[in-house]
C-alpha cells in the first residue's frame, strides 16, 4: 500500500522537478541539500539561490528577442526589476550583472539606486523608471539624480499634481511617462487601479501639460493590468485599449517611443504549476505589432516590470 506522503507526490505530479529532487532521502533545490541547511543555520531560515536570477532574466529576454526575431518586430526590449521584490544587495547586484535595468516606487529605492552607481554596479545611463506615488521626498530625489547625471532616470506620472510637481522641481531636460489605469475586471472584488490616469484622460493631458514643454519629453506610456498577464478576454481587451491610446497619442508624440507593459509574468507557486511563457509573449508582441501596422504608427520599444519573476523562484523560507 502507498501511503507515504512522497507517494501521493509522485501521483499527483511530475516528480523529481527541475529545481526539487530527493537525494539520499534529503530534499535537494537545485542541488542544495535543505536539511544541511537546517542542521547548519536552524530555522526558520530564508535563503536565496542567486544562480536562478540571472536564469529568470536571461529565460524572459530570450522569449521576447525570440518572438521579435520570428515576427521581425522592429522593436527593442528592455527588461526592469521592481526592487521592491526584494531590496538585499546580493540580490540588486546579481539583477544588474545580468543587464537589467531597474524600477522603483519609492524615495528610498532611489536610495539604493545611489548606492548601487557609487559601488560600480551601476551606470548613470541606466534606465531606472519610477513608479509610485509621488511624495515630496520622491519627486526632490527624483529631480537631485537628473542633475546628478542620471540620464536614464525616467518618473512615470500618475496625475496632474505629480506633473506639477516634477516640471518645478527638475531643472534639466527629463523624459517621463504616463500610466494608464487599467479598468478592473468585471466581478473584481475591489478597486486596485489607484494609480495612473483613464484611458480617456491620456491625450488631453498630454496636450494640455506635455506638448511642447521646455523640459518634459513623454517617452513612454505605462500600461498594467492587475490580474497580471494572463490568456484571458479581460486582459487581450484592456491590452487593446491600451494600444488605442498608444498609437492616437503616437502620431502627436513622435518622442512617444516605449510601451511599458508592466509585470504580472506569473510564477511556479505549486508543483502543478503550468504556463506557455513562450507563446503569451509571442501574442502580446504579435497584437502590437498588428495594431501599429493598421493605425500605421511605428511600433515601440517594449520594457517590463518583473519582479516576482525575477526573485520568486530564487529561493524559499525553511520552518522548523
């Protein structure tokens, strides 16, 4: 009779899996012994995997190169990591060996950004989008690093005060972006799109506030829905909306160059887990580009947020 808890694993998933196997009755991750671990340092206990990082980027750059390559998308890409996924250095620094570029939410992630370019680790030409809610201290930071000489620093605005504040606090020229607040899918329980403006609201305020401003240059247009990118009729439809505005406020904007479609990449969170990465790339690019083609505007260059993605799969808490 099988009546081992392993037995019930090996029913009901595929087993051994490419980060989990047994080896001499110890669970392994990636190789790690997890009861050395345990043995060594107690618990609970949190522990990272740095290795599975730069796998996690280096997969999703290669899905989106490769889906450019077959749909010859004019395009580039650039991949972010959301630092508040996890703020450790050891983690910040294996993000940026890997080529990525970073995005924040908060003054104090801006913070680490300065450390991060004092150490060497990082660039003052890398991009470094700011999302969030603009606080004094944000925006003052924000505006202190573009003298500085961050060139690539890059505050997406949510609303008219945080435009009004950016335009008095920057002195040099900066380019931003605007963030369209997804509408929420229908029997959501509550209201998560607190950020970003309707899809109605885009071009009036950027004729109104950004056309011909002597320092602000709209970039980039910031689109995220918040069940995360998924093969559903809700999120191909908000995509869709997002893409009118892209390409109506495209043919007014010609420095309107980039799409950030956000994260929401899902991640492994049970043995069972299944998701084609591969393909849900391939038509989110494949829409774009379709969408540009009959508007006739260029397409963008595409960036995303992930976070999650980046660092979940990294590692794990061990209980007693």
């Amino acid at each position: 009779m099988k009546i081992r808890y392993l037995d019930l694993i090996e029913q009901t998933f595929e087993w051994p899996q490419d980060e989990f196997f047994l080896e001499e009755d110890h669970l392994r991750f990636h190789g790690i012994d997890l009861m050395e671990l345990i043995e060594r340092y107690g618990t609970p206990l949190r522990f990272t995997y740095l290795p599975r990082i730069g796998e996690s980027i280096r997969k999703a750059t290669g899905w989106f190169e490769s889906a450019m390559d077959r749909l010859q998308y004019s395009g580039s890409y650039h991949y972010c990591y959301v630092t508040k996924s996890s703020h450790f250095r050891h983690v910040t620094e294996e993000v940026l060996r890997h080529g990525a570029h970073l995005e924040t939410s908060s003054p104090f992630d801006l913070d680490i950004v300065r450390a991060l370019e004092g150490s060497g680790h990082l660039d003052k030409s890398a991009t470094v989008i700011c999302n969030g809610f603009k606080t004094t201290a944000y925006v003052d930071r924000i505006a202190a690093m573009r003298s500085d000489g961050f060139k690539g620093i890059l505050p997406v605005l949510d609303n008219e005060l945080e435009f009004e504040m950016l335009s008095n606090a920057v002195k040099e020229p900066i380019e931003v972006g605007l963030r369209i607040a997804s509408e929420e899918e229908p029997k959501f329980e509550f209201y998560t799109s607190r950020l970003g403006m309707g899809y109605r609201q885009i071009l009036p305020f950027y004729r109104e506030h950004l056309a011909g401003h002597p320092r602000l240059k709209l970039r980039m247009l910031h689109f995220f829905v918040n069940t995360g990118i998924r093969d559903t009729a809700y999120y191909w439809n908000e995509l869709r909306k997002a893409l009118d505005v892209y390409c109506t406020l495209r043919k007014e904007c010609p420095e309107l160059t980039a799409l950030n479609i956000g994260g929401g990449l899902p991640i492994k969170n049970s043995l069972g887990f299944e998701y084609d990465y591969a393909y849900m790339i391939e038509a989110i690019l494949e829409q774009i580009q379709q969408h540009c083609a009959e508007r006739e505007v260029p397409v963008p260059d595409i960036f995303t947020e992930f976070g999650s993605f980046t660092v979940g799969e990294a590692g794990g808490t061990l209980f007693k």
